[in-house]
C-alpha cells in the first residue's frame, strides 16, 4: 500500500468515526436530552464496534444508562 492509500485509508476511517461519534450523540440528545460532559467524552473514547452497538441500543433502551452499559 502506498503513503498516498494508506493516509486516505486512514482519513476516511477517521471520518467514518467521527460521523458514529456526531450521529450517537445527537440521537441520544434528541432522545435523553442534553447530556453531560462525561457521556460525551466516552462517546469519543469509544471505538466503531461500541458505537455501532451503542447506536442499535438508542432506538429500544429505556435509559441512557441501557445504551452505555457493557
């Protein structure tokens, strides 16, 4: 793989978690409202598969706390 491939491969990785970060965060503000600083840094500090379980988690769990739970 070269620099050039490898770099874009990871800008886009980067790019396809941030989107995960934004779109939890905003789903579970619409549906928890406002959270607070530390929900939001683990959102950040979660990786792609906690996210994606996380999110599938928003749309059933009775609290914000059934979302995060591990």
């Amino acid at each position: 793989m070269s620099v050039i491939t490898e770099l874009e491969a990871r800008g886009e990785a980067r790019g396809r978690h941030e989107a995960l970060v934004t779109t939890l965060a905003k789903l579970l503000g619409v549906r928890f409202a406002a959270l607070p600083d530390d929900v939001h840094a683990r959102i950040r500090a979660a990786d792609d598969a906690t996210l994606d379980r996380w999110l599938e988690r928003v749309v059933s769990a009775p609290s914000l706390e059934a979302v995060l739970a591990d």
